[in-house]
C-alpha cells in the first residue's frame, strides 16, 4: 500500500514536471514567434569611429554591445547609431572642433552602409524603408544626433544633418547649449536660457520643416515644456525612463509624460541602470535586470498608453543590464514583455510601430509646411 502511494505520488511529480516543461517549450516558442515576426527598434546605439574600419568593423562580433552579428542573434533589426558630440564652450572653435567629430561619425556610419557591409545592413530614411530594408533580409541603420551643439549659430546646418540622414536630434547633452538648457542644471540651479533660446526656438521651427524628430531626453523639463508648446509635430525622448520610478533628471516625470501624451510623441525606455533605479550602491546597480527594465515601461503604458511607450539601450553609451546586456540578448526583452502579458500588437507598438508612427507624422507635418 505504502510503495503504491509512493508510486502515485510519483506518477504525479513526474507529469508535473512534463507539464512545466511543456509549457516553458510553449512560452519560448510563442516568444521566438513573436520577436521574429515584428520589427525590433533600439533608438539609441553610441559609436566609435574606430570601429568603422576596413579591418575593425560592425560585421565582425567586436566587444561593442552593437554590431551586426549581436543584432542577427538577437533579433535586433534596427539600430539607431548616433552622432554624439559632447558639450563644450559656446564658441566658434568649440563648434568648429564638434562639427568635425559630429561628421566623422556621419561618414563612419555612410561608410558601414554602403561600402563596408551594403549587403548586410542598410540606412533608412523613413517608416517605408525600415520595412523595405527588414523585408530584405538586411538590418536597418538609422541616424540620431545627440547633442546641436556642432551645428554652431547656423541654422542651415540642420538641413545638412537631415541630407546626411539624421532623423532625430537632441538640442543638448549634459551641458547648456546655445540652443537650449541641459537636465544638468537642476543638480545646481543654473540655467543659461530658462529652457530655449530665441536660436533653439528657430531650431525647433527649422527640425519641424525638415521632417526631424525632435528629442527631449537630455534638454531640461522646462526646455521640454516650450518644444512642446512651440513644436507643430510629435517629439520623442529617444533614451529616457520614468522619474516616479527613479528620481533623476534625465528621467520624465509624470507631468512630462502627460504632455508627451497630448503631443503624440513617444518615450523610448532605456536600459540604463542607474535611470532605472536610484541607489548610490554600485551592488546594487549590477543587479538591474530586464524586469527593471519593463517595470518602468509597465507604468509608462498605465500612466500614458500603449501608443507612447518604446524601448531603447543606450549600448556603447553606459546602457546594458542583466539580461539585455548587448544586441544578442535582445529576445529576453521580448520574453518579459510576454511574461507580463502584453499582446503581439502591444509588443509590437512598444518595439518600434510608436517609433515609426511618430516619424511617419512628424514628416508628414514637413510635407504640410511645404506647402505653406
């Protein structure tokens, strides 16, 4: 009687232990399924020049979190390779000096799409390419600038930019520019403009002609607050969390998202640890995980909707956490987001449909100025 139990007993184990197995092979099937199916978008991938070589380069699987092979076993199909510039003083030869690593980068990233890897990856321009290029095969590139400062006072240097294929560009960094004020200057209480400049407010004007997406991740609240107020188009954060959830300056806060909301725009949650949770213990910022991560997009969707919430990195700029340490492991995101119960259309939105939506308008705005 007694081995009778014990062998019912483990009949019962055993076909739990199937079950479970058979459900976690369901899981990651339903998982791979969905992530291959959509277009994954990662807004903010940093470069180093170094590594657009003949030699050294993207279709090798450097130590960079970004590179072709990453993104091929990730599943990663768009990156955003960024011109970033880092802020100097507000003079000629400042800008002079910025304007020349801002297009050494516009060449690198040229040099990757049509010379070194053409057959490989590709730069787009709009929403119908990105879905050209992915239907092809081939990974997509596209060209965010982080930070005006090089454009100097000229605002033709904007068309310049957009001729190159930059489709978003942030009017700071960390730093007060001539354009605008930076989030850095809430740690002491020093602005420079009280949010834009006259220049910035012509910058804002000139990006909304040409069809660029306007980024508000590293200008200050109140810089963010007049964009939205003068801006005719959606404007985007391309690497940013929410504030309520972790309190720092790049981060937006409830108010911030709201009005991102009545703009149309979107919020591209970073994978950035220390935006993801305040602790000044390094420990614990190891700990950050994928589930940090959309904890975060979690209460944006609550707060804001579905239709303005996105997902960026940062790799190559500080971004990574456990789980999404680099390109390759871009499918965990999409395994949360399933976990959490987020349907294949919700997911969708999230990795790159807001993204496009939101290109798709600000350039149609362009196409209506034209006109005027």
């Amino acid at each position: 009687m007694k081995y009778s139990m014990c062998l019912g007993g483990l009949l019962v184990l055993l076909s739990c232990a199937q079950t479970v197995k058979k459900t976690e092979l369901n899981d990651s099937r339903v998982v791979a399924k969905i992530h291959k199916k959509i277009i994954t978008i990662d807004t903010h991938d940093d470069i180093n020049v170094a590594n657009f070589t003949d030699s050294i380069n993207y279709t090798q699987r450097l130590d960079t979190q970004v590179n072709i092979p990453k993104m091929e076993e990730g599943g990663l199909d768009v990156s955003w390779l960024i011109v970033y510039t880092g802020q100097d003083s507000l003079n000629t030869k400042g800008y002079e000096k910025a304007k020349s690593n801002a297009m050494a980068k516009f060449d690198a990233i040229h040099r990757l799409c049509e010379e070194i890897a053409p057959d490989k990856i590709e730069l787009a321009l709009s929403s119908d390419d990105v879905h050209r290029i992915n239907a092809s095969g081939k990974k997509v590139a596209m060209i965010g600038v982080e930070n005006a400062y090089p454009m100097g006072e000229d605002l033709s240097n904007f068309e310049k930019f957009h001729e190159l294929g930059a489709r978003y560009i942030s009017l700071s960094h960390n730093g007060h520019s001539q354009f605008c004020d930076s989030n850095t200057g809430e740690k002491d209480g020093e602005w420079l403009h009280n949010g834009l400049s006259n220049l910035g407010k012509k910058a804002v004007k000139e990006m909304n002609r040409l069809g660029i997406m306007i980024d508000i991740s590293h200008p200050s609240k109140e810089s963010m607050i007049q964009m939205v107020k003068l801006s005719k188009a959606p404007i985007i954060a391309s690497h940013s969390s929410a504030r309520a959830l972790c309190d720092h300056s790049r981060n937006l806060d409830d108010e911030q998202l709201h009005l991102l909301k009545e703009n149309g725009g979107v919020v591209q949650t970073v994978a950035f640890r220390s935006y993801l949770k305040a602790t000044n213990e390094p420990d614990a910022l190891k700990k950050v995980n994928v589930s940090d991560l959309v904890d975060h997009i979690d209460y944006m969707v609550d707060l804001i909707g579905i239709d303005h919430v996105g997902i960026s990195s940062d790799f190559d700029g500080g971004g990574g956490i456990q789980g999404w340490s680099d390109a390759s492991e871009t499918m965990n995101v999409t395994a949360e987001l399933v976990k959490r119960g987020y349907s294949e259309t919700e997911i969708e939105k999230l990795w790159g449909g807001n993204l496009l939506r939101v290109l798709d308008e600000v350039q149609a705005v362009a196409v209506e100025l034209s006109k005027g």
